[in-house]
C-alpha cells in the first residue's frame, strides 16, 4: 500500500501506523494522481463510485470499485467503457466469491453434484438501530447517495443467484418498504431463470441477521448458516441434503480471508497482464438486475428483461 487518501486524515492515523502506508492525503485526488499508485480500491459510498473510478481511470490507475459498483446501469456502462478505454482493469469488489466454500460450492453445482439448479434463496438483512432509522442521516438511508437495502446488501443476493444459475433472469418482481426519506429499508425480490429456475433475494435494514444462502437442486440441496457473505477467518460451514432427508450432512471448509484472495487475484491479473475473476460486464448485468427490481418494487409490476443484452 503506497497511499490512502481521507476526507478525516486524523480519523485514519492508526490505520497508516498499523499498515506501514507512507503516504496519507486529506482527499483524494492525491491518491489518484500519485505517479507510484497502480491500482486504487475505492470503498467510498455508492454515489462517489462513478466520479473516483473515472477518476482514476483517467489518471492511469486499475481500480477495484466497492459493490455495487454504480448507482445504476448507465453509470456502470460510463465506466465500463472507460476501464476499456484507458486499457486499465475495473472490477467490482463481490469478496464472497473468491472464498474457498463459495468455489467449492459452484464446482458442484457445475458439476450437477446437487442436479439440477431449481431454486436460489439469499438473503443479507440486519437491523439498524431505531435512533439511526428515525434520524435518516445514515448514507444508507439517503436517495441521495445511492442507498437502500437492495443497493446495500440486496446485490450480494442479486449477484449469488446470477453466479450459481450461470444466466441471467428473464423477469423479475419485487415488494418493498420505504423509510421517509424514499429508499427502500425492506425488499424481496423474485428472479425467474430460464428452463425453469427461481430465485428470492431478501434485503432488510429492519430485521434479525440474515446473511445465507440456499442452493435447491433436483436431487440435493445446499445450506450455509448465517456467515455466507462474510465468514471473516474462521472456518466455513455447509451442510448438504439428499431429495428426502430431514437434516444435511455438515461439510468444514478451512477458514481464510476473502478479502485478501480478492485483492491477490486483482493484483496478479495487474501484473501478470491477465484478466481478474470476473469483468465489467459481470458488474453491469448485475446492476441491470438491480434497477429492475427498483423499478418492479416501484411498479408493482413484473419487469421482463432482454437476458442476453448486458
């Protein structure tokens, strides 16, 4: 790490003491503009995606972008097109996926270990205190500033439910609540597959912990317990049924960093000149998703979607 870059550099010092950083800016243009930084990680919230990635891009760098990458699909298309033209790398920071369970879990069901994929359920929902709810201040809570359950927590399921099916939905619906201030705190979201498959997605700033998903198959399904997005460093669990049984099997999985084995595969595609795990394209398809289910939440219509147009 050359630099990081801070609206509250005093806030930051025991990072930049921790970590060995040389460098620590008030802002970020310094960031972005200093000669010995290749790649930035921006983790700013949502609505500043676009800005400090084009940014960036503009100034040579490669960037892994915090989810969701942008407010909405014409902003992942502006910088998607941006990435290609500066000949830099872009891609959108989905950790969960590059966990040791998370590859184990998509090479079975690739390989048809638990047949065939019917139904996708993920869910990433949390409380948020009551004084925080009622005040509205929180940048989630702002239309502003790109917030809302499902731009928070809701593209993780988008995203899972896309990754393990391997398409993309052709129709999708959705029912949500509002706070006051017009984002949604409250949202599930149906998603229909070709050939028959489903998927819910559960988003919520106002209940107990949800953070799992399941994978239904024809002949087995798999569950996780409730540190499927984040299981930090401790080891992974997942239990897996066969058509009939009552109760799965449990299956331990060595714990690691997901956050780190992000960075490493975005830092090696850097250097060895290759693409990272997934594209651009990956991350607007995505968004597509997610603006159609604001919209269908909004409409409380059925949005049909073109499943082969990004």
């Amino acid at each position: 790490v050359q630099a990081l870059g801070s609206r509250n550099p005093e806030s930051a010092q025991d990072v930049v003491r921790e970590h060995t950083i040389p460098k620590l800016t008030e802002g970020y243009d310094a960031v972005v503009n200093d000669p010995e930084v290749e790649a930035v990680y921006v983790p700013l919230p949502n609505h500043l995606h676009r800005e400090w990635v084009l940014k960036a891009l503009a100034a040579g760098k490669h960037v892994l972008c915090e989810k969701p990458i942008a407010c909405n699909v014409v902003e992942a298309r502006e910088m998607a097109m941006a990435a290609q033209d500066a000949g830099r790398h872009l891609m959108e920071g989905f950790m969960y996926r590059f966990h040791p369970r998370s590859l184990r879990l998509k090479q079975m069901v690739s390989n048809g270990h638990i047949g065939a994929l019917k139904i996708v359920r993920a869910a990433f929902c949390y409380r948020m205190a009551d004084a925080e709810m009622s005040a509205g201040t929180n940048f989630r809570l702002q239309p502003d500033t790109g917030g809302g359950a499902l731009m928070d927590v809701g593209c993780y399921g988008v995203s899972t439910a896309r990754w393990y099916f391997d398409q993309e939905p052709v129709a999708v619906q959705a029912q949500a609540d509002y706070h006051a201030n017009g984002v949604d705190v409250h949202l599930v979201g149906t998603l229909k597959f070709k050939y028959g498959g489903l998927a819910v997605v559960e988003a919520s700033f106002t209940s107990a912990l949800q953070q799992t998903y399941t994978l239904v198959g024809d002949r087995a399904v798999i569950e996780l317990p409730h540190d499927a997005y984040i299981p930090w460093e401790k080891d992974a669990v997942f239990y897996i049924r066969s058509t009939d049984q009552e109760v799965g099997q449990a299956n331990t999985i060595k714990g690691a960093d997901e956050y780190r084995l992000m960075i490493e595969n975005f830092s090696n595609a850097i250097r060895t000149n290759t693409e990272p795990a997934y594209s651009p394209d990956d991350s607007i398809r995505n968004m597509c998703v997610l603006d159609a289910l604001a919209e269908a939440a909004r409409s409380g219509q059925t949005v049909r979607r073109n499943s082969s147009k990004p």
